[in-house]
C-alpha cells in the first residue's frame, strides 16, 4: 500500500487491439461449441473479442499501444526511463518480454516483466509510481496478454471469455498530483481462478502434460470466481480511497477489470458506486486479462469521456489471487 510523496501522474495512454474479430457467432460456429449467442451474452455481456493472427504475438500488440502511447506524449522510445510490462502471456517462458519489445523498439532502458495476472497493469503502476520517487522521469506501464493462445477449443467456458490486447500508459512526475493513491495485495491459494497447470519447474512440459492438456486455460467455478471478486474489489477500493482521502461519492468514473459484464455490475453495486459513473466495455473486448483495464482507459480517455479533474477509481483481481486499486485525478 503507497500513496506517492511526490506528485505522479498517468499523462499518455495508448491501446492496440487486434485485427480478427470474433462475434458470438462466428465463434460458436467455427469450433462448433455447445452454446449461443444469446447464452454468451446473458453470462458474460461479451458480443465479440479480437484475436491474434497465427503471426503476431504479445510483444508485437505492446509495441504498437506503446507506439501510440508515445505519439501521443511526443516522445520517442529513447525518451523511457523504465519499461514494465504485465503480461500472463509472454512471447516465451525466457527471456522477458519487455527486453523482447525493448530489442523491437530500439531501448536501452532497464525493462522487465511483472506476473500479476488481471491486476498487473495496477501492480506496474504502484512500480512505476515508485520509481518516480528514486529519480525516474518517465515510466511506461504496458499490460499485454494473449489468451486465445492457451484455450481448450472444447471448453466453453474460456473460448467465449478471453481475448487478445495490450495497452500502456505513461508515468512522469507531474506538477499536481494525479496519481492520489494505489494499493496492491496478493493472497496464495489453492482456488487460482484461473491457472495452466503445465509448462513451469513444476510440472516441465512432456508428451504426458501435453497429452493430458495441462498446457491450457483451467478455469474455476463461476460462483467462486464472482465472490472472490467482488470481496476485493470492494475491500481494495475502499482502501485505496480512504488513502486518498475521498468517498465512493468524489468517484466519477469506475473502471475496474473488465472480465464479465455481470460482473462488473456486482462488484459496483457492491462498492456503492453510483451506477452512470461504471465503465462496462467488455461486450466488444471480450477478457483480455491484465491489458483490460489500460485498453479501456485509453478508450475512455480519447473519446473525451474523461474531463480534467475527473476521479477515476480503477481495480482489478487476477489469478492467484491477487487484487489492486489506484484512485487518479485527471
């Protein structure tokens, strides 16, 4: 839990979503899955998700919202102190896929990658927050994940949940302070949300892991995964306004993780937020894990949805669990 000594704030943002767009339909049709649209749509609010071609991957949807990001600062890549990416989805299990994006945009900047789940871009923000006040001047946050690349075409469940995106933001010290407040926190245990077995020390990757299909998506329970939500989101952000000195009143915009349009709207009427005040985009994105929440705030933020001195509260909870808020003045 941090609130910046010195003032912070998110002064560009960019999104890259990719070009193959899946409607309901469409996907049920082509993998032949034992639902409809209007199954999909009732339990996730979900109507499309973009997916990756068979040539792109993770580090190339990063830098292409970095690229935005910075075209909208001014800036070119030499400009970056700091180079965090969240990503569940990396190009490879090694090397990280920050110095992968940082070979492709010419850095030489000290990047890595942060394993948070859907609350990485949050974690990364606390990070670069705190890089600021050790001398950093510009940070970029990116949170990019590719998850129709790890899904079981016979389960449900995941195929008509998750998607493909990155977004990033950028960080620099800022004569008021923007960033009022950012809280993260993680809790080990068995019940993950959502987990690949295989593929790590634990269980290498072997003709047996791979035949069992321990190298895709499980997902828990839909009623373990709501309630496990909503009781972060809630707690989180409670916290985080509370150390920035504000009520779910001073809120005019909630953006939280954006995995299940029903979802969303449990977890704000949980807070007591009031309901013109909750972004919910996810019909059109579909889950794209720890680059939900910079997606759709670049989004909102372009589309003038975001007037200066706005309080933006956002959050999310990621597999693990782990579960972060940060409240910003615009």
């Amino acid at each position: 839990m941090s609130t910046p000594r010195l003032p912070v704030a998110i002064t560009a943002t960019g999104r890259c979503t990719p070009e193959v767009v899946l409607s309901n339909d469409e996907l049920v049709q082509r993998y032949q899955l034992k639902v409809d649209d209007a199954w999909i749509q009732e339990r996730t609010g979900i109507r499309s998700r973009h997916w990756l071609k068979p040539d792109e991957t993770t580090s190339d949807l990063a830098v292409r919202a970095i690229q935005a990001c910075l075209d909208q600062a001014g800036l070119q890549p030499q400009d970056i102190d700091r180079l965090i990416v969240s990503t569940i989805s990396p190009d490879m299990p090694s090397p990280s896929t920050a110095t992968i994006i940082s070979r492709k945009l010419g850095m030489h900047c000290m990047a890595f990658d942060v394993s948070a789940a859907c609350s990485g871009f949050l974690y990364g923000i606390e990070l670069a927050a705190g890089a600021i006040q050790m001398g950093a001047r510009r940070v970029l946050v990116v949170g990019a994940d590719a998850r129709s690349r790890f899904l079981k075409q016979t389960d449900h469940r995941s195929m008509v949940l998750f998607a493909d995106g990155a977004g990033c933001a950028l960080v620099e010290p800022a004569a008021q302070p923007g960033l009022l407040s950012v809280v993260c926190g993680a809790q080990g245990q068995e019940q993950m949300g959502a987990y690949i077995p295989a593929g790590g020390a634990q269980q290498p990757a072997s003709h047996a892991t791979v035949d069992a299909g321990l190298h895709f998506l499980h997902v828990d329970p839909k009623t373990d995964i709501f309630r496990m939500f909503v009781d972060h989101v809630t707690r989180m952000c409670r916290q985080a306004l509370d150390e920035a000195g504000l009520s779910v009143a001073d809120v005019d915009l909630f953006l939280t993780h954006q995995g299940n349009g029903p979802l969303i709207h449990l977890a704000a009427e949980a807070l007591g937020v009031a309901p013109h005040t909750v972004v919910n985009e996810v019909a059109h994105h579909g889950n794209t894990a720890s680059a939900s929440v910079p997606i759709v705030l670049d989004e909102i933020m372009r589309a003038g949805r975001v007037p200066p001195g706005s309080v933006v509260l956002l959050s999310a909870v990621g597999a693990g669990l782990t579960f972060a808020a940060a409240v910003h003045r615009f």
